[in-house]
C-alpha cells in the first residue's frame, strides 16, 4: 500500500510539473482561460488514467501535448472562435455608445501570466512566451483552422521540430510543412489591432513612467492627463459588451458619462497576457471600500497607451487572479492598522 501510494504521489508530481506550459499551449489552442484549465485537467486525468500503456517511446512530454492536442481538437469541433470585439464590429462613435453584452463563448479571455508562462533560463525564449498569450496573437491564432493552429503553436512558439509535430499529429513532415506555411499566410494578411505592441520585459524606465503616470490620471480621473498618454488611434473594449472606441476623445468621452463611476477608482498592479495590467476597483457608495470592475490590460507603443481592454467579469477574473473582493477604503485600512 505504501509503494503504491508513493508512486501514486511520485506520478502525480511527474505530471504536474507541466501544468503550467500545458496550460499556456491549451490557452493559445482555445482562447479561454476556464477551458483551458478543464482541457489540462482532462490531459492529467487521461494521462494518470493510462499511463501503463505509456511505453517510453516518445517523452512523457511529449505524450501529454500529444493528450492535451486531442483535448482541444475535441472541444473545437464546435467550430466557436473566441474574439475580441474589433473582430466582430465596427468601432461606434460616442453619440451611438450602447452596452450590448455577448455570450460569454464569445470573447478571448485574459489570463493571468503565472498560469501559462513557464519560467525558461533563456530570456528570448520567456519574450517569445510573452509575445505568444499577447491578446493580438491570440486573436490572430483564433482565425486558424484547429490542426494549423496547432501546427504553428508547436512549431513557432515551442520551437518543436516538424517530425515531432508530425509524429503528434500522426501526420507527414510534408503536411505539417505545408500547414505552417498557410498559417503564417493567413496572419500575415490579417493584421490585427495591437499586433505593434511592444513591451520590455522587464519594463524599460520609460515604461515605468508611462503606466505610474496611468495610474495617477486614472485615480485622479484627470482626462486632461489620460489624454495625454493615448495614442490618437487608441482602442477601448469592454467584454462582455462589443462596444468598442477609438482614439482619445471618444475614450475620455466615454469614461466621463457611461464610465463616470468609474471615478475614484483604485487600480492594483496584475501581470496579464504577457503585458501589463491592472485590477480595477470602483467605489462602493453604499457599503463603503472598493468593489471590484474589470481587469484591464494595456497595449504599449512608442511611449504611448495604443489598446485599454477592460474585462467586466469581477466574478470570474479576480479569483483567477488571485485578487480581493473587496478593497477597503484607506480610512478604514488605517483605523484597522491602529
């Protein structure tokens, strides 16, 4: 009973050691930060299940991806393609704003770093991680057909060889060559909004600058100063709803008449997409504190804030997260703290 329960727990840490980059692949193959953690739960799951007819031919590595491929192909038979709402619609002027929610299935997810970005020792390989969860990527991947999707995630951002993705896939060399090369075909023709971003990792000074001076405009609700970070091209979203805006007025517009409880608002540092973000908290005018209002990712280009993605979904975002509930207000914090 012993040496099963060992191994049993010496199997368990085996498997476990690649939920993270497991996860990262099965993100990028669905959009979707829960289904991503179901499709990896399934893989360890099957994995556990059958790992008596795993015959050490290929790395237990590489039999998971070969697990967790299936996984996806298998939800993605549906056909559903996550988005973001500059996929769907045109951009709506201010005058004609209006909060239309989708279906949940309907959007790209965010997802914190922590879930999907192993740690390499090589610093081009963790830029190459960052690049490959950055919201445009994701949204560019999710207009591959599934097999190309795979094809390219494995080939271009894992660095497999073609004869490993052929092996995985039960495929030629030759098939996945050719699915490579209309995969990146179909991306070099649909650019996307945001594919320009470009952050240091870690953050260069300027960019510290840029997001402390963020900071200071969005708590201040200093339009003045929030003006003076956009780009004049700059992009708003908001998930659940496929509103979007661009360029500074209509944004500054927005948040000071649909978006006007929004003042007052604390924002908490989060790592989000390979990018920077922050949790956003808005006042409670009735009990008092903060409660929760979106994660917000930020697109940074040439000193300037090009894309303000704000997901609405507090319910879920936050606990995925990590993050509080709650905020207390600062008077509060201190009388506690006394």
């Amino acid at each position: 009973m012993t040496n099963g329960t060992a191994t049993t727990a010496g199997l368990d840490a085996r498997l476990e050691q690649y939920r993270v980059e497991l996860t990262g692949y099965c993100y990028r193959m669905l959009g979707s930060s829960f289904e991503a953690e179901d499709a990896v739960q399934d893989t360890m799951i099957r994995a556990w299940r059958s790992f008596d007819k795993f015959e050490g031919r290929s790395s237990l590595r590489s039999w998971l991806y070969r697990i967790a491929t299936n996984v996806c192909l298998d939800m993605l038979t549906a056909g559903n393609k996550r988005a973001r709402p500059m996929d769907l619609t045109e951009s709506t002027p201010l005058a004609r704003a209006a909060l239309s929610p989708r279906p949940d299935n309907t959007w790209l997810e965010p997802m914190p770093d922590s879930r999907v970005l192993p740690t390499p020792a090589d610093p081009a390989e963790a830029a190459v991680a960052k690049e490959s969860v950055r919201l445009a990527f994701m949204a560019a991947l999710q207009q591959l057909p599934a097999k190309q999707r795979a094809v390219l995630i494995l080939r271009e951002v894992l660095a497999w060889k073609a004869a490993e993705v052929a092996e995985l896939l039960g495929t030629s060399v030759a098939s996945v060559n050719s699915a490579l090369q209309r995969a990146r075909a179909t991306l070099a023709e649909r650019q996307q909004p945001g594919a320009g971003a470009a952050v240091s990792d870690p953050l260069d000074e300027e960019q510290k600058k840029l997001l402390d001076r963020y900071v200071a405009a969005f708590e201040g609700y200093d339009m003045s100063a929030l003006t003076a970070l956009l780009h004049e091209d700059a992009i708003m979203t908001m998930p659940p709803f496929d509103l979007w805006l661009t360029g500074a007025d209509d944004i500054t517009g927005f948040m000071t008449t649909l978006g006007a409880p929004c003042a007052g608002s604390r924002l908490v540092p989060v790592q989000v997409n390979g990018m920077p973000g922050f949790a956003q908290y808005k006042p409670d005018p009735e009990a008092g504190g903060f409660t929760p209002w979106a994660v917000q990712v930020l697109e940074i280009s040439d000193g300037r804030i090009t894309g303000f993605h704000c997901f609405l979904d507090t319910q879920r975002w936050f606990p995925l997260f990590g993050l509080p509930l709650r905020l207390e207000a600062e008077s509060d914090q201190v009388e506690q703290g006394a």
